[in-house]
C-alpha cells in the first residue's frame, strides 16, 4: 500500500513550517527565525525484568502499579486528538475536563473540580513555565502535537512536585532531552556511524480550516545524540452549530460585536497562529544520560466573546525555555540511581485591543505578563533493603524554585489599582520522601512526605473595611489608601500513605490517604483589579492562610484480559479552601459600587471549609476476535460533588458525564464510535454563575498504522486517519469556562492527519 494521500497532507501543511509569527502589535505577521510506560508518577523505578508486550493500538492504557488513578493517553491517541491544547486534549478523559476559555488556544486541564492553583503543568519533569494559573485567556505553552505522552498523576505522586499540585499534576514527555539513541544496539553494530530518524506530522482541520505540520528529527551515534523539532498551526475563526451569545451584546456598548442578524455561522475573533522549535542533545554513558535542550514558543490568537470580538482583543505570547535532566545508575549496594531535573523559563505576553472601544482605528498593549522562572529538582533512589516483614525502597528529594512575576499596564500607570498584582516574587525550597514497602509480589505499601518553605512578597493597597469593599477612586481619590509592601513565608507540609493489593482474575485494588497543606499564591494573596478573562474586578487577600486538604482515595482496576477496567471513589475535605468569592457589588477598572450594574463582578479571595466527592470509572471489553484483532464495546463515567460547610455549591464544578462505544482494533487499524453525554449542571453558585444544559458529544474516528521493511521509499511507518467530532452539530457550552454564556465549543468537524517516518 502506498501513502500518497499521507504525502498530499504532510504537503498541503509543510509550508507552514518556515514562518514564525511576529509578535506585534498589528494583525499577524511572518518573520523567518532561526508499551505504556508511566514516566512520572513516583520516585521509585525500575528498569524492567522483561521486555513489555507492545499493546495494540486503541488499547486502553490502566495503569495498575500505581497508588491512585494515573490517566495515560499515548502518542497515538495525542496524534489522532482534535485538541491542540492539554485541555482540548484530556477534555472526555473521566474526572478530568478543560477550561476552553479560547477552544484551540487557551484551555487548561481541570481535574476533579480543581483548576489553576491547585493542578501543576509539568514538561519534561520541569514545570511548564507561562502564566496560565494566573488567568483563563493565557496560552499554556506545552504543545500536545511534540509529546509522547500525557500523563495525568492524582494522589501521593504529586508530592514529588509541590503543594501547588494539590489536585493533580498533568505530565507532558517528549524527546526533547534524548535518553538513547534513535536505534536499537544492532543497528549501531551495523551503522558504526550512527543512525538517524525523521518523522513528518500533518492535519487538516474542517472547522476552523485548520492547517498544521511538524517536523522531528533524531540522530545518534556513539555517546550522542540529537533531538531537533518545529511544529506549526494556523486556524480561522472556527464553525458554531448556532449564534453563540446567550444574550446579544449592546450594540451602544460594544458596536462591533455580532448581531444576531450579522451571524456568519462563525465564533467570532477564535483564530489561533502558533510556532514552536527544539533542539536538545545528550551524552549517554553507560548507566546513565545527561541532556539539554532549548524550546521556543509563540503564539498570537484571539479572544472570542462579546467583548473580545468588540474589541478586538488577541494575546501575542513567546516564551524561551532551557532545560536539563539526567539519571546515572550507580554501582554502588547503596544507591540504585541519581537523578536531575532544572529548567529556566523567560515568558511574556501581551495583551492587545482597542485603545478606544468607540474607535475603531485605535491599537495598542492593554496589558503585559512575565514570567521568568528557575527550577531544580534532584532526586536519589536507594537500593532495596531487606526488612524483616517487608523489602524496602526509598527515595529522597529536594526541589527549590524562584518566580518572579509582573503585570505592567499603560492604564493609569499612577494608580494604586493598576498592574493587576505587579510585582511580585516567590521562592520555594522543598523536601521529600518516599518509601516503598513489598510485603510480598501481591501486596505493596507506600509512606512518603513532604516539607516545604514559601516566601512571597508583594505589595496590596488597603481597600476600605468590610468583606465586600466600596469605592471610588476617580470620584473619591482617598477611598483605596495606597499600597503597602507585604513578605509573607508559609511552611506548608504533607503525607500520605497507600496501599496496593492484587487479588484474582489480575484485580488490583488500591487505598490511599493523604494529608497536603498549600500555600495561597501570589494571585490569591495581592490582586488589585479588573481581570477581564473572568471579568472580574479581583481583590487579594494578603491574610490567608494555609489551605489543608484531608483525602482518601479507594480504587479497583484490571489492566488484562479482554475485559480492562479502572474504577475510583475519592472524598476530599478541605479547611480553609480559597476561592474567587463574588459578593454581589459590580465594578468598573477604577470604581465598585453596590447596585451599580457595572461590567465586572466584584471578587475578593476568601476562605472557607469546603468537601469534594467523586467517582470515575472507564472499561474496554474486547467482544468478538475478527481480522488478527477484535471488536468490543467500551464506557465512561464520572461525577464530582463540591460543596461548602454552609451546604452552598462551589462554583464552575464540572458536570455529571455518561458515554461509551464500540470500536475494532488491531495492529494496524483503529476504529471507533462514541457518544458522551453531559448532564445539565444545576448545583451551581448562589451568586454569579447560570446553570448550564447538557449536550450530546458524537465523535467518530478511523486511523491506518503500517510498518514497512526495507521500502524503497525510505519509509519505515506511516500513519494515516479521520476523526469526525461533535458529529451531531450541537450546542455545547463548557460549564466550567467563565466564557460559557458567550463561547460555543466547536460544530460538527473533520480533521485529517497523517505521519510518515524515515
């Protein structure tokens, strides 16, 4: 079989590749520059006895050597997503959703209920870097399109990497930094030059004329080897089943957003540009590798809803980001392995729109946000000791961080109000441990604990008394007094322990309990402004206190078999839980007045206890053998239930979903159909939030994976396939995305891909 059609698409999307977006203040320009393996969950690991059998494609990836629930979606499932973002991406995955504030451009994972500053982005073992925890319209600069694989880590893993993963930690893996070479030992034997592979990535995308293309190459010889990437993505304002505003904006206020009468089928002001390169090399020795690698990233979208579309509105981001790991295996009795992990990120963005919303010609920066940040982690794993009950392996840690953050804006630069919480910085120094305890081959135990010292500093203005604060600075100048310095230090500390137990018919039940404090971040702590992503007017609180979370998890999974499964139960109590609290007073950039109706929703960051309980489920049962693989049916469900102590409902908690399917696969087709259905959510917020119906999400896909031998092509595999999404053309609004009442997720689609490797 020939692969001209994967050739015509790499094509159609190679000339993307070159051009990288200027980021400027105008529209968008070009300028030319320059085996299911769990890679993060714990400390402990092993290489294994025996080589993994390779799954076929489409199997459902349990993983079952972990404490708690660890969601794994491969490179070829990352390949056949219609998502672009690692919210798009784990958007149907059980207890996991995204906050599609701009669908294909801004989205950030969501789990359990719990976004921002409770759900770590880790790339490569080093945070992510951006400032997508500070607002819902930042760009998360971890592309999905350059990972192998996408890992989500809930429970005692998380300690590994702060208590600001307190809800879960989503974990990227490329190749960036190589840990072998691109081949196997024999043919080094026959190559004693080396080797090389490059691979060629291309997708069309229906809805949004969507167009992108990557290139990755890799070469090896001796004690080195190379990892180069660039990946590409243009799209247009996306295709919507129907008008998007729930209620149509004020045409006085906003004259240039969409009637109902001027709907061109489109969300308006959705499209998306971005560019991304690598390079990175490392020095392999035997028992161990040592790398480093430099990423760049850019992206320039916009910012749908009323209010983005009126005024034109668009973020232009680029981050620059170095960083480095390694692992050496020791001979030693003592120690089985070192390993490190650092990276420093330079980001900033800017925020573009209207000088003048009644003025149409006028342009300029709105707002500016930095990030630059320094991270190190090290880690050392101790050889298994012999117990009298039980063989023990441990590993110690320390990670320590600084952050410095800003958020400049030409808006009233002598304002006591302005820069929304700039400047501020914070350091962080971490311990950790875990121990592993084998009672025997089916019984397994894990104590492990964290210890943690935060400094933040900043400045607050002190806002008049009260919980919900009134004022006026342009008609009353002294009504906010002016700002004050504040350091801050917090000492927050965590344990937990599991307990892993294999019965019958490769079950494998697990328990967890768990212990975290958090401490508040910057954001939380020294706001001062409107914040137009969730249009709020935010108000820091720079006497909050230590967030505790008291967690107990209970899980049964099988991962053999025609039959794979996983099934979790959690309950989360937390004491002192923050929180965007709307006191019901609206509010403009400089004033907020209670009965006013003004655009912004007064929000000011409290603390209150609050209890978290949930269920996630997912199987796969293969039916009927057929063609060297099999038929079978497959299920999904999850819910979560968040509340307060006052039995009022925390805010934007995902909704009850109910999906399943039938798909064939085997070791060179995939196919599926599959329907997941969204509950209406009515247990919603007393104050500022609207219930949101259900929807149906219809989704269809079919992939073609061969290998091929000694072709005189020069190709060794290539991958082609089809994915038809939101089938049923329906409205879907996101329930957890502030942008809901304004931002559809995208109508029914089709997206094309294709990989060819050399």
């Amino acid at each position: 079989m020939s692969c001209r059609i994967c050739r015509r698409i790499l094509l159609s999307t190679s000339a993307l590749l070159p051009p990288l977006i200027a980021a400027d203040v105008g529209q968008a320009q070009t300028v030319e520059l320059p085996e299911i393996v769990v890679n993060a969950p714990s400390p402990i690991r092993r290489a294994p006895e025996t080589p993994a059998e390779t799954p076929l494609q489409g199997t459902l990836p349990v993983v079952t050597d972990q404490f708690s629930t660890v969601t794994v979606v491969p490179r070829e499932e990352l390949q056949r997503s219609p998502g672009s973002t690692l919210g798009d991406v784990l958007f149907n995955k059980p207890g996991v959703t995204g906050s599609s504030f701009a669908p294909g451009a801004s989205s950030r994972p969501i789990i359990r209920g719990l976004d921002v500053n409770r759900v770590g982005i880790v790339d490569n073992g080093i945070g992510g870097g951006g400032v997508s925890d500070l607002g819902e319209d930042h760009f998360v600069p971890v592309n999905p399109l350059a990972s192998t694989q996408v890992e989500v880590i809930r429970g005692p893993a998380t300690l590994r990497y702060g208590s600001q993963a307190i809800g879960g930690i989503v974990s990227s893996t490329s190749n960036r930094i190589p840990e072998k070479l691109p081949c196997d030992p024999t043919s080094i034997m026959r190559l004693p030059r080396g080797c090389t592979s490059l691979e060629l990535r291309g997708a069309l995308n229906s809805a949004d004329n969507g167009r992108e293309g990557g290139v990755l190459f890799d070469a090896g010889g001796g004690n080195f080897a190379l990892h180069v990437d660039a990946f590409s993505r243009r799209t247009e304002d996306y295709r919507v089943p129907s008008y998007p505003y729930l209620a149509a904006p004020d045409p006085a206020a906003l004259p240039g957003a969409t009637q109902r009468g001027a709907f061109n089928g489109r969300q308006t002001n959705s499209w998306t540009h971005s560019n991304e390169f690598s390079v990175g090399g490392s020095y392999l020795y035997f028992g161990g590798f040592a790398g480093i690698a430099f990423a760049q990233s850019r992206a320039l979208y916009g910012i749908p809803g009323a209010d983005g579309e009126g005024t034109n509105t668009r973020i232009s981001s680029l981050q620059n980001k170095i960083m480095g790991k390694g692992e050496f295996r020791s001979a030693s009795n003592a120690i089985d392995a070192i390993r490190f992990w650092w990276g420093y990120t330079d980001y900033a963005h800017r925020e573009i729109g209207l000088a003048d919303p009644a003025d149409y010609s006028s342009d300029g920066i709105r707002q500016i946000f930095t990030n630059k940040e320094l991270e190190g982690r090290a880690e050392v794993q101790f050889s298994p000791f012999k117990l009298g009950i039980a063989e023990m392996t441990s590993a110690v840690g320390v990670q320590a961080s600084h952050q410095k953050l800003t958020a400049p804006s030409p808006d009233d630069p002598g304002s006591v109000l302005n820069g929304l919480f700039d400047p501020n910085n914070n350091t962080r120094v971490a311990g950790y441990m875990f121990n592993e305890f084998k009672f025997s081959n089916t019984t397994k135990a894990q104590i492990a604990g964290r210890i943690e010292y935060v400094s933040l500093s900043g400045s607050t203005p002190a806002f008049p008394g009260g919980a919900n604060p009134i004022f006026d600075i342009v008609a009353t100048p002294g009504s906010v007094g002016p700002s004050s310095a504040r350091d801050l230090s917090f000492a927050p500390k965590s344990v937990s322990a599991g307990l892993i137990q294999n019965f019958v018919w490769d079950l494998v039940g697990s328990a967890t309990a768990q212990y975290v404090e958090r401490a508040p971040k910057p954001a939380e702590l020294f706001s001062r402004g409107a914040h137009d992503a969730t249009a709020t007017f935010d108000i820091g609180n720079p006497d909050l206190s230590l967030e505790k979370a008291k967690s107990v998890e209970v899980g049964l999974r099988r991962a053999k078999g025609p039959f794979r499964f996983e099934a979790t139960a959690y309950y989360t109590r937390f004491d002192g839980f923050i929180f965007r609290r709307l006191t019901g007073n609206t509010c403009d950039s400089s004033s907020c007045i209670a009965g006013s109706g003004l655009e912004l929703n007064q929000a000011v960051y409290s603390q209150s206890d609050a209890t978290f309980r949930g269920a996630e489920f997912q199987f796969q049962w293969d039916l009927v053998p057929l063609w060297h693989g099999y038929w079978g049916v497959e299920g999904q469900y999850d819910i979560v239930r968040a509340t307060f102590t006052d039995g009022t409902n925390v805010p934007r908690i995902p909704p009850q979903r109910l999906g399943g399917g039938i798909y064939f696969r085997n070791a060179e087709w995939f196919g599926r159909i599959n329907l997941l259905h969204a509950f209406s959510q009515n247990e919603i917020a007393p104050i500022g939030e609207t219930p949101t119906a259900g929807y149906d999400l219809l989704r269809a896909e079919l992939s073609h994976t061969r290998t091929l031998k000694d072709d005189p092509s020069g190709i060794k595999q290539f991958t082609i396939g089809i994915v038809g999404n939101n089938l049923l053309n329906q409205d879907i609004r996101n329930h957890v995305s502030y942008t809901k009442d304004l931002v559809l997720m995208p109508g029914a689609s089709a997206r094309v891909f294709a990989s060819v490797k050399y």
